[in-house]
C-alpha cells in the first residue's frame, strides 16, 4: 500500500505529465503559420467529438424512460445550447451535466 507521501508524489507527477501533453501542442507549433492537417482538424474535430458523445449516450439505450429520457433531455439540451450560444465548450459540458443530472434523477 503506498503512504500518503507517495500518493501525493503519484497525483503530482500525473499531473505534471498531464499538463505537459495539454500544453506540448501549443509549444511546439507557436509562431508556424496556418498548417492544412491542423486546420482540417480544428474545423472537423468538434463535430466529431459531437457524434462520439451521442454513440456513447445512445449505446445501452432501451424502451424504459429511464434510460431514454436522459438520453434525450441530455442531446437535447446540447443542441438547444450550441444553437443558442455557438459555443462547444458549453454546449459539451451543459449538456453532459443535464444528462448526467438526468439518469440520476431517474435511478
């Protein structure tokens, strides 16, 4: 079993590592111009992250409203959202947090 000390020592380098692989793209391509692979991705990979979420949510789905309901409440949601704003960030996590707050409601 490890002690406290190596359990805070564990959390702070996943962390580091984590934060280096969030920011390494950053680095790494500040001050190149506009790459055509990474312009492709920037406009295709919301959309794409979009579609996952709603296999993810559809998958297990049945006839019950418990597990219908939520589902729809929480893509509903996300689509009100992003219509309304334009903005993924909130539209992902507003959603997400509906859906969430949904199955719990109905467990």
């Amino acid at each position: 079993m490890l002690t406290n000390s190596q359990l805070a020592l564990t959390v702070v380098v996943v962390a580091a590592i984590t934060f280096a692989c969030r920011i390494a793209p950053f680095v790494l391509l500040r001050g190149r111009g506009r790459v055509p692979l990474l312009a492709f991705l920037g406009d295709a990979m919301p959309l794409g992250v979009m579609i996952v979420l709603v296999a993810y949510t559809l998958d297990g789905v049945t006839t019950a409203p418990a597990t219908w309901l939520p589902a729809v409440v929480g893509i509903g949601t996300t689509a009100g959202l992003h219509l309304w704003r334009h903005a993924m960030g909130l539209s992902l996590v507003g959603g997400t947090a509906v859906y969430v707050a949904a199955s719990l409601l109905m467990a």
